[in-house]
C-alpha cells in the first residue's frame, strides 16, 4: 500500500491532502450535468408510451440509484470504522448522510412528478416509492442519532452499530414492502416501461448517472473537510461551534 | 434465574397503577379510530387489524424506554455490565420481564378491542397470534434502540424515529395475515413469516443489545 | 423560432413537471454546494482565528 493510502486514515493529512480536489471535481460535475440533461432533455427520443414526461427518468433514475448508493457507502465506511477506527471513515459517513437524505428526496419528488401525468395520481403507494419513503425515514434516523450525541467517537460507534442493523433491515423491509403491494394491489406497475432500454436513451441515463456520481464526491469532500477542520480543534471550541449551527 | 425475573417483575409490579398505564393508553388510541374516521362497521371491521397493530406498537413504544432507564439511573446498569454473570442471560431476563409486563395486558384485552371494532371472530384469533408472535419481536428489536439511546436527550421521539422503520415489516406481516383470513385464505404463510421474524430476532439481537449498552455506558 | 422554443418547452403538455422536477433537482443540489462551502469557509475562518 503506498504511503499516501496510509496518511489518508488521519483528519489532518487528509484535509491537506484533498486541497483543490473539489474545484477540479466540480468542473467535472457541472460538465456532466449539463451535457447528460442537455442530451436527454433535447436530443433523446420520446418513450412511445409516456411521451415527454419520460424525460423525468434522468433526473429521477440517478437520484434514486444514488440514494440507496450513498446508504451503501455509509454503511461501509462504519463497518471500517468499526473494525479498525479510522477517523476518517467516519468522517465520511458523517458528511454523506444529509446527501443521501436529500438524493432521497429528490427521488420522492420527481417520482410524484412523474407519477401525476403517468397514473393520474401525485402519489401511488407502489413498492418502489415506499420503500423509498421508508428509506427517507432511515436516514432521518440516522441523523436524528448522530446529531443527538456531541462527542464524536461516542456518535461514530452508536450510529454506526445503527447503520449496520440497519443495513440488515432494508433488505426486509424491500421485501416485506413487495409483498404487502402485491397482496393489495395485484402486480405492480412497471415504472421504466420495456425493461430493456434503447441505446439512445440509455446513454444519456449513464451520463447523469455519472454526474450524480460526481456531485456527490465533490460536496462529499467540501463536507468531510470541514469536518476534519472541526475536529481537530480542541474540545472546548467544538463545542463552541457545536452551539452555533453545525450540524454533519 | 428464576429469582432474577421474579425481582424484575417485583420492580414493575411495586407501581401497580403505572403497570396500567399502557392499557388505557392502548384503549384509548383504540378509541380515537372511530372518533377519528367513521363509526360505521363496515369500514371500522376493515381497519381494525391495523389500528389495533398501530395501537400496540405505539404502547411498545411507550413502554420501550423503561427496559433501562431505571437501571441507568441508579447506576445499576454498570454494575451489571461488569458482573461476572452473562450480560446476555440478565438481557434476555430484562426483555422478558419488559414484554411480560407491556405485552401481555395488550394480549388480554385485544379481544375487547377487536369486539369495539366490529372485527369477526375468526379474525380476532388470527389477531391475536400475530400480536403474540409480533409483540416479542417489538420488543427485542427495540431493546437495541432504547440501549443506544439510553441517556440521550430527546430520548422518546428519537427512539420512536429510529425504530418505526425496523416494526414496519411486522405491521406488514401481521397485517397480511388478517388480511389473508378475512379473504378466506389461510394466515399461515404470515404467521411462518412472523414466527421467522421473531426467530431471527432472538438469535441475534441480545448480542447487538449487549454491545449497544457496552458502547452507550461508556 | 420562438414557436419551436415554445414546443420545446411545453413538452406536449408535460413541461410544467419536466421542468420542475428538473429546477428542483437542480436547485436542491446548487443549494447542497453553497451551504456546504459556506460551513467550510466558516470552519477555515475560525481555525484561523484560533492559534
């Protein structure tokens, strides 16, 4: 492992380290925004079933892959945490919550948006944006708990402990959810149509995809910095700012 | 062992009328439905496994943080962390103490409940199984809620924030299997469903609990 | 021109939730950055302050 892999592990170096990572990612990211909606917002053909309104799927597809993704992420980041107590995985976890909560609502929103011209309704309880929901509800938690203990170390290990029981429950509740739509609603709607995509539409999918991708790594590591910054610091001053308005 | 639970539920019986407490609670929730919604029977019979499901899992909740906060704060706790006997065996007698004393009021009077909501006989027994095999599970997996949060501030609503979301399967479940024999098909293929729940939470979650006390006592 | 412009707009009928699922998209995530650069320079601030 090169040394650098090594410094990483440690607040400060990291913080020194990912100097101007964030503009250098963010020019990426803005790029990828404008050309993915650009291309599936003009360019890509229209759904023969849904017409325009398909369009939604660029904005709504990614935000959704990118929920469960960064609860994925978290997860790791407090099982390495768990197993070898790098600061800096914590860190991690710490600063993607509230962007996963909001990815999360992006997905809820846009689905309803795309639910009202489609099913007539703004909301369907339909597997796919309940469990969503229920994720939403998750990661509130997640942050309620970490918000609610001031040390750090105390809140990395009891959210993370939560986090991995919780990564074992979603797996249920994806489940359980399947199972009470089906029992009440027969099958459940198809929300992407034909399950294979065409070409056209499916690369300018991949490029917000990796937009959302971007984004995310790039306020990840404005948050983790800050963060980093926090804690170094003595106590008494984290607590300091604690009382202002820190929160992540 | 036996003198253990039998001290536990001494603890909890010495304040008889606090005991209760989660049966009017229940009774009452059981109420607002109706007064809430529609008296009328039809859509009452329809609700009711889940309002009587609802009304269960909200007197758990209530009911929740007094597994621990007792013990954490006469100091009691650590002292048991740090004994010599099995934290795990003391766990096991505390949630079943704690289920024993929420649970089972729930049990006795779920039959009146399901009588005040017009719900058939047939399905107030497929209740009942539910919410015996579902109470327990309720129970353990809020058990390692309430020891991660045990002395935090904002403790009850962060408890019921954290933990909703892990009973929603079991109201899924339950529910279904209601559901299933008002229909005229057979619960059990829900209740298996419920039972594997229940099992899976005893094998697993005391020893997340004990890990979660070890960590909050910190 | 503008009649296409309009087309293009409208989206069959569709455009008012195309279009605001893609502004609240955008905005959710321009307002994520802003407020996160902001706590940065906020810390970085007050790490200068403090010896």
């Amino acid at each position: 492992m090169p040394r650098w892999f090594y410094q990483l592990a440690s607040p400060k170096y990291f913080y020194q380290m990912t100097e101007g990572w964030a503009l250098w990612l963010g020019v990426v990211t803005a790029i990828l925004f404008t050309v993915g909606l650009a291309w599936g917002l003009v360019w890509a053909p229209i759904d023969a079933q849904q017409g325009e309104a398909f369009r939604i799927i660029y904005v709504h597809v990614p935000a959704a892959f990118m929920s469960l993704g960064v609860y994925v992420f978290i997860v790791i980041n407090a099982v390495i945490y768990w197993v070898w107590r790098i600061k800096v995985a914590d860190i991690l976890a710490a600063s993607a919550a509230v962007l996963g909560a909001w990815f999360t609502v992006i997905t809820l929103v846009t689905g309803m948006l795309w639910g009202k011209p489609m099913w007539g309704a703004w909301w369907l309880w339909d597997p796919r944006l309940t469990f969503e929901l229920i994720l939403l509800f998750c990661y509130i938690g997640y942050i309620a708990l970490r918000n609610a203990i001031s040390q750090p170390e105390r809140a990395a290990q009891i959210s993370g402990l939560w986090i991995m029981i919780g990564v074992v429950n979603v797996p249920i509740i994806h489940y359980s959810v399947e199972w009470w739509n089906s029992i009440h609603q027969g099958p459940s709607i198809n929300i992407l149509g034909e399950s294979t995509i065409h070409a056209s539409m499916y690369y300018p999918l991949l490029l917000m995809l990796a937009a959302f991708g971007f984004y995310f790594i790039t306020v990840l590591l404005i948050k983790a910095r800050t963060l980093c910054l926090q804690r170094e610091m003595s106590a008494s001053w984290l607590k300091e700012l604690d009382n202002d308005d820190a929160r992540t | 062992m036996i003198n253990l639970l039998r001290y536990q539920l001494l603890l909890a019986f010495r304040q008889r009328g606090e005991l209760l407490y989660g049966v009017w609670f229940f009774l009452l929730i059981i109420s607002l439905f109706p007064l809430a919604i529609t008296p009328e029977k039809e859509i009452l019979s329809l609700i009711a496994p889940g309002a009587i499901w609802i009304a269960a899992v909200l007197a758990t909740l209530l009911v929740l943080p007094q597994l621990f906060i007792t013990d954490f704060t006469d100091g009691s706790l650590e002292q048991w962390l740090l004994s010599p006997r099995s934290t795990l065996g003391l766990l096991m007698l505390k949630t079943t103490a704690h289920w024993l004393v929420s649970a089972l009021p729930l049990l006795i009077f779920t039959p009146l409940c399901g009588l005040l909501l017009y719900l058939p006989f047939e399905q107030i027994i497929i209740l009942w199984l539910t919410l015996l095999l579902g109470t327990p599970t309720l129970s353990l997996f809020g058990g390692i809620a309430v020891a991660l949060t045990v002395g935090l501030r904002q403790g009850g609503i962060l408890l019921a924030l954290l933990v909703l979301p892990l009973y929603i399967p079991v109201l899924i479940f339950a529910s279904s299997a209601v559901i299933a024999s008002s229909n005229g098909l057979s619960a059990l293929p829900h209740l298996a469903l419920l039972a594997a729940l229940l099992l899976f939470s005893l094998c697993f979650t005391p020893y997340i609990t004990t890990q979660a006390l070890r960590l909050a006592m910190r | 021109m503008m009649q296409e412009l309009n087309t293009f707009f409208a989206m069959q009928g569709y455009g008012v939730y195309i279009w605001s699922s893609v502004l609240l998209t955008i905005g959710i995530l321009l307002g994520n950055v802003c407020y996160a650069r902001k706590q940065l320079r906020n810390a970085q601030q007050i790490s200068k302050e403090k010896p």
